[in-house]
C-alpha cells in the first residue's frame, strides 16, 4: 500500500488508520459510511476524512473503489468461472454498469477485454496490476 506522508505521523493515528485498511479489506464487499470508517478510528467523521485524504492521498471512498477494482481485475483472471457480474457484487459494486464504467476508466479497458487478455499471465497477475496503477498514478502526477 503505497502511501504519501504515512512514514512521518503521529504512531497513534497511523495505528488508527491501519485498523480502518484492515476493516475495509476484510469488508470489502460491504457499503460502508463515513460515520462507520471514522468510528472504527476513533475521530470524529470530519477529522477522520481530513486525515485519510492526507495520508493515503485519495478519499476513502476513492480508495475503497481503487480496493474493489484491484480485486476485481485479479478475481476476472483467477476466477474464470464466476460472470463479470458475480464478480462485480463480490467486490461489493451494487450496479453492473457502474461497475462496467468505473473499471473501464480506471484500467483503461472492459472488464471482458481484461478477463480474456489476462487469462494467459495468471502467474504473474498482481504484477501486472500494481505496474499498471504506478504507471497510471505516474502520468496523474505530471
């Protein structure tokens, strides 16, 4: 988890955000709300939006969407019998077509075009997936 200043805070609120990746990633299907993820850090929901977006450089909600994507792109290669649709709700999207465009603008292809694409690296999929957002992020930056 690359993370832009996590190095230099407070040890307390980085054990406090720690333990809201930790909820998110064992969640990950769920909806959750701002009120949820704040409690699960002991702030308040407008401190704890402040100090994720600081740290972690996007919005939880951003983040929980980079998250369901990541695993999403890895579920459509490993899981070749699931339907992009199971793996959409698996990932915790409640709408096809959100999903569709959401991961389209993200990886820059249909989830159909990747699951069948990508099918013949399966080895060396997380790989692939973390170069892509770096290179992604990269050009985001310039």
């Amino acid at each position: 988890m690359e993370l832009q200043n996590f190095q230099k805070i407070n040890p307390e609120y980085k054990a406090r955000i720690n333990k809201v990746f930790d909820y998110i990633e064992k969640n990950i299907s769920n909806k959750f709300t701002l009120e949820e993820l704040s409690e699960k850090a002991n702030f308040s929901k407008y401190h704890f939006n402040r100090i994720f977006s600081s740290f972690v450089g996007e919005t939880p909600f951003q983040f929980i969407t980079r998250l369901r994507l990541e695993k999403a792109a890895s579920m459509l290669v490993t899981n070749q019998n699931m339907t992009i649709s199971e793996i959409a709700f698996n990932c915790g999207f409640s709408d096809i077509a959100i999903f569709s465009r959401t991961f389209k603008n993200h990886f820059k292809k249909s989830a159909t075009v990747w699951k069948s694409e990508l099918s013949k690296t399966k080895s060396n999929l997380s790989q692939i997936i973390s170069n892509y957002n770096q290179t992604h992020s990269n050009l985001k930056q310039e």
